[in-house]
C-alpha cells in the first residue's frame, strides 16, 4: 500500500469584523454636489454669506455632508456660488433642508438657481495615459506650445 501523505489541517482564528458604518452597510456611496447660484443686482453682501456659511455648527452639521465651498466669478463681481459636496446612500441626492435654508436666505438678494448633480465620472491627473505624453499634441499645435510654457 503507497504510503498516504497525511495533509496537516491547519487552523485559522477568525478575526473579529470591524463594524461597518450605516453608509457601508446601505451599499457603495453616491458623490453629489448642490450648487446655489447667485446672481445680485448690487454688490454681495460678503458679510451676511459669510455669516451664512459659518452659522452650521459641528452639532448641526448633516450627516453626509463632506464640505462647503463658496466661489465668486473672476469677472462680474455679482456672481456667487455656493457648492455644498455630498456622500451618501443611493436615492437621496436631493435638494438637502441645509441647501434649501441658505437658498431661502439668500434668495432676497438677486437671481437664484438651486440645482443637484450626482458624479458620473471622475479622473485623477495627470491620466496614466492620454495628455500626458507630449506625443499626444497634434503637430499642427506644436508651433504654438512654446508660448503657452
């Protein structure tokens, strides 16, 4: 009879689960962004904004929001927007109560537009691939490059 090699069992301890977030739990998070826009008929009343912006205390800051940025245009000096960057759950990328009150807020002071966007791509650069070789330039933009570096 042929000699059986005898396999060794070996064992393994489980390691203990780490516990999962409520937002790991529901499934792979959704990146969006609400913007507010606003266009005033006079100068921004940069004080009152500011004011609006740091009025979200830590115990009142929502659950998923990541940040709040706030952007003027480099041109017409009345232009401002408020972008307010979301993760969550899939399904509740809507306008927040948080982007409804700064709305409601501002609303007074010019033309507003209140819009959701949901991320359907997003690219880190420079790319692995594509611009970052200088053979990617069309000769016919070559002449030119010089003065754009």
């Amino acid at each position: 009879m042929p000699n059986k090699e005898k396999k060794s069992k070996e064992i393994v301890k489980a390691q203990p689960a780490r516990a999962l977030s409520p937002l790991e739990e529901r499934g792979p998070a959704i990146k969006w962004v609400e913007i507010i826009s606003l266009r005033c008929a006079t100068n921004i009343d940069t004080p009152f904004v500011n004011e609006l912006l740091k009025g979200i205390s830590e115990s009142d800051t929502p659950e998923h929001l990541v940040e709040i940025r706030a952007y003027h245009h480099p041109i017409v000096e009345t232009d401002l927007s408020i972008h307010i960057y979301w993760e969550s759950e899939p399904g509740s990328q809507d306008k927040s109560p948080l982007g409804l009150r700064f709305s409601s807020a501002l609303s007074d002071l010019g033309l507003l537009n209140h819009s959701v966007w949901v991320e359907t791509a997003a690219f880190e650069f420079p790319l692995s691939y594509g611009n970052t070789r200088s053979g990617d330039i069309l000769e016919s933009d070559r002449k030119d490059i010089s003065k754009i570096y």
